[in-house]
C-alpha cells in the first residue's frame, strides 16, 4: 500500500491495523447540504408563487422607490430577503447539530454572493439565458452544496488512521497533515455511536489525553492548606477556580471507523501493554 511507503516506523514498531473512515460516515454532513439543494428547489417555487400573486403585495408599493434603485421590483425584494433568511436558519440548524460553526460562515457566505450577483445582474440588466436574474443565486447555492459535498467525500477519503504497537497515527484533511498520540499519554478510550453507525457498525473512538495539574499531590495538599484558612477567603477562591482551571482534557478522535469496538479493544490492550510495562 501507498501509505507504508512513507510511514516511518520506529525501532520495534509494528502495525496493528490501518483504516479509513466509513462511507457513510459523513451522512449528516451530506444530508445538511443535500436539503441546502432542496431549499434551493423551494425557493424557486416560492418565488414562482410571488410572481403568481403580485397583487397581493401590492400593501408593499411603498418600499418600490427603495428597492427600484437597486433595480428590482418588491417580488425580487421579498425574494432576497427570504433567501437571507432560509440561509441563515440553515446555518444556524448545522451549526446546531453538526458543531461546525463553518457552516454558519458557509451561508453567510453564499448568501452575500448572491446578494452580490443580484444586485449585478439587476443593475447591468445582464440576463442569463434559460435562467431568470433572481433564480441566478439558487444556482450559486445548488452549485455550492454539490461542490461541499464532493470536498466532503474527498475528505473522508484522505483519512486514514494508523494502530501500531507504540502509537496512534492520524493522517488525512484536505491540507494534508499528520498527528500521532503515543500510548502513555492517553487517558480514556470511549466509543461514540448514533442510530445509523449502530445498524451499520461505524463510529467514532475518542482517545482522552489529560495534560492535569493532580490537585491530591504534594504540592497541592500545601495549597489546600492554605486555601482553608479563613483569611482572605475570596482570594484563595479565585486561586483555587485558577488552579482547577489548568485541568484539561484534550481528544484525538477516529471519526466514523468500521467496527469501532474492535479497534478500541486493539488500543486499549496496546494500552494494558504499556502500563504494565511500567509497573
């Protein structure tokens, strides 16, 4: 394989296992940007319904002087507002559940694109062919969600996580780059699974790497001495919120493995294995 190729492997070191993410383990990421297709395809019916009941706006002649300057008429307004709007609730659900505040940045981005490409078409009176002027930025959004979903796929492709005997090795992203953890620097080792990598088996394992400041020791008993004396309560209370604060807990993850109980099982006794040899 490619990947031994340029793995340099330290005296001793053998490979357990080497594996990549599952293809569908980036579901969620896909299923976000297939309804991002979808709200484009709605709006294009809801502007077709504004175009069909341009009567009715008629309570909104007002804003015609406003919205004429940049060339539009309310139905092209009322439009690019509620594209603002779909996107921006987008945003927000993917941030939500996805906990990629990039996606938030993603519509905004789309959103001020296409205001821009609006707000050109309409004041160069460009027209595109087969395409009307305000349906130009559901393209741009259409456009984008494919695109996203094919760096998607690309992305899940360059991953690729290494098991060894005296290592974990995490290679991949879109900028290639490369991450190890050694054994005695892991904590905890837990597996995360929702509904669809249960029935198919995939999931993320989380190693836990704890860089601690161990308030039981020595000098930190002193500490606590000190603490609970009286005087000057509420100074050792912000001293002792600081020095809990330097508690941290940093994880690597192997995001969307198959079989990830497995993999745990193979980590966590190369793990045993180190311990032990330290007793």
């Amino acid at each position: 394989m490619s990947w031994r190729r340029d793995l340099d492997l330290l005296h001793g070191e053998e490979v357990d296992m080497a594996i990549k993410p599952h293809p569908l383990s980036f579901t969620r990421h896909h299923a976000f940007f297939i309804y991002l297709i979808l709200a484009a395809f709605f709006l294009r019916r809801f502007y077709l319904l504004l175009k069909d009941n341009v009567s009715v706006l008629s309570i909104l002649s007002f804003l015609d002087a406003t919205v004429s300057r940049l060339g539009m008429d309310i139905v092209d307004a009322i439009f690019l507002v509620s594209f603002w709007v779909v996107l921006i609730i987008s945003g927000w659900i993917g941030n939500r559940l996805l906990h990629k505040r990039v996606l938030m940045f993603y519509a905004i981005l789309v959103a001020t694109l296409g205001t821009m490409l609006e707000v050109y078409l309409s004041m160069t009176h460009y027209e595109i062919a087969f395409i009307q002027r305000p349906s130009a930025k559901l393209l741009l959004l259409a456009g984008t969600a494919i695109a996203c979903m094919a760096l998607v796929e690309i992305y899940r492709r360059r991953y690729l996580y290494i098991v060894t005997n005296y290592r974990v090795i995490i290679r991949g992203g879109l900028i290639p780059k490369e991450e190890e953890i050694t054994y005695d620097r892991i904590s905890r080792i837990h597996v995360e699974q929702g509904i669809l990598g249960r029935i198919f088996n995939f999931g993320t394992v989380v190693l836990s790497l704890m860089f601690d400041f161990d308030l039981s020791g020595t000098p930190y008993r002193e500490i606590q001495e000190v603490l609970s004396m009286p005087i000057e309560k509420e100074a050792n209370k912000a001293l002792e919120e600081e020095l809990k604060s330097q508690r941290k807990e940093r994880r690597l993850l192997l995001l969307g493995v198959p079989d990830p109980r497995r993999v745990r099982i193979i980590i966590g006794n190369r793990l045993l294995e180190k311990r032990e040899s330290h007793l």
